[in-house]
C-alpha cells in the first residue's frame, strides 16, 4: 500500500463568512433537486502546460490544474475553516479542507459566534465548464487509504464522468445547458478493514461516509482532465440534527 505525506507547503486560507456562504444558489441548476443554502464552491482551472499558476494567495476559492493530464485532488475534513492548502496541481496534486463543524460570524470580526452544526456528510455537485472542445471530459476515480490493510475494498460509484460544456446555444456534445453530475456517492464506501492483530475480529464498514471511518489515512481523487477549461466542485452540507441540503444522495 503506498503512503501519502500531506504537504507541509503554505496554507492558503479559504476561510469563507457564513453569511456569505448562506446564499440560494439562482444560476443554473443541477436538475433534480435544485441546490440551496450554505454551500462552499471549489473552482479548478484546467491551465496549457508551462503556464505559471499562482502557488499562494489569502481568500483564493480556486485552483489550477493540468488542461490535458492527471492530478490527484485530495479532500480532508476537520475543524471549522474552508482552506485550500495546495492550489498549484500542475505538479500533479491538490489539497483542500472541508469543515467538521459550521459556525457563523455574526458581526463579521472574525471570529466565530454562532454553531450552526456539525456535519454529517456533504452532498457534491461536479459540473464541466469553461471552453472545451465536444469531446472534452473529465474523469473522477476516488481512493482511500486506511491505516491498516484493507480487506474488502467497494466504492458504490468507482468511477463518474463529468462532460465538458461549450455553451447554452450550442446542440449536441458539450452544448445546451451545463450537465451538472451527483459526486455524493464517491465518498460513500463498504470496507473491511483488518487489525494488524492476528486476533481481533475484523471492522465492517457498510455505506459509510469515508470521512468517519477512524482508521483513514487519505482519501482522493485520481482526476484525469480531457480539456476542461473550468470544473466547478459544490459542497452542501448536511447536518447531524438534520438540517442543511438533505437531497440529493442516492
């Protein structure tokens, strides 16, 4: 099993105010259910090769990765900041961190006033954007890795095809309107993870949203780009008490 290090390079905070976040989402909808309140949105730009990409920047909600290649995103869930930590895949991978914990700040200081929830899951939403060509695409493969060996490894959804989108006017592959794609089941699992213990009984994880599972490690994409000028990723949280965006999970 190969071993990730997380990186160590500087954090670029993504701190988003809760108000801003608390938004209805009026543009274009991902079909059935329409997308509502707090959400947080993740911009990867598909850049040419040899392209400079900004490595830093205090508030930068974006990304930049290959146009034409593979990168792998990398998504972790703690605390209560929405922080991009590496922005500049064009070296072949991206780190971001999704809040545990949703908190408001009311009079906009800074700080953190109001708790709003802790999360349960997120819903994802993945559309293809920007200025690609009809044949233009991009694939998502999630991956985990586990502190121990894995003994039975299932993604409910092993694989999801984003395709890319010229514009509203224009028939056939890549026109009409943007083809918005559920990405919630990628981070739902069934996995059976076995102690280093030659005695203890193995731990069965059925459904289970990957970031709950104690013994992970790491959890990513392998993205491979086809020309996709802009993806556009959107994170609605649902809360342990039941509020938030509940639709939308198969």
């Amino acid at each position: 099993m190969k071993t990730k290090i997380l990186a160590t390079s500087v954090v670029v905070l993504l701190l988003v105010s809760m108000l801003v976040g608390m938004v209805q989402v009026y543009a274009i909808k991902p079909g059935d259910p329409g997308f509502t309140g707090i959400h947080f949105n993740l911009n990867l730009h598909g850049v040419p090769d040899g392209r400079n990409v900004p490595s830093d920047g205090e508030g930068r909600h974006s990304i930049f990765v290959p146009l034409n290649g593979d990168y792998e995103l990398y998504i972790a869930v703690s605390g209560l900041e929405w922080r991009v930590t590496d922005c500049d895949g064009t070296d072949g991978e991206v780190r971001i961190i999704l809040p545990r914990e949703i908190w408001e700040d009311v009079d906009e200081d800074g700080d953190f006033d109001i708790r709003i929830g802790r999360v349960k899951y997120y819903n994802v939403y993945v559309v293809g954007l920007g200025k690609p060509g009809e044949a233009s695409e991009v694939i998502l493969n999630p991956d985990a890795e586990f502190d121990y060996q894995v003994g039975q490894e299932v993604w409910r959804l092993d694989e999801l095809i984003v395709p890319g989108h010229r514009n509203g006017k224009t028939k056939g592959n890549g026109g009409g309107q943007p083809d918005w794609q559920n990405a919630t089941d990628l981070f739902f699992v069934d996995v059976t993870i076995l102690p280093p213990d030659a005695d203890s009984v193995p731990i069965e994880y059925t459904d289970t949203w990957v970031f709950d599972i104690e013994y992970l490690l790491n959890y990513w994409w392998d993205v491979s780009n086809n020309d996709i000028g802009l993806m556009q990723v959107r994170f609605y949280p649902v809360f342990s008490n039941g509020n938030g965006n509940g639709n939308g999970k198969a």
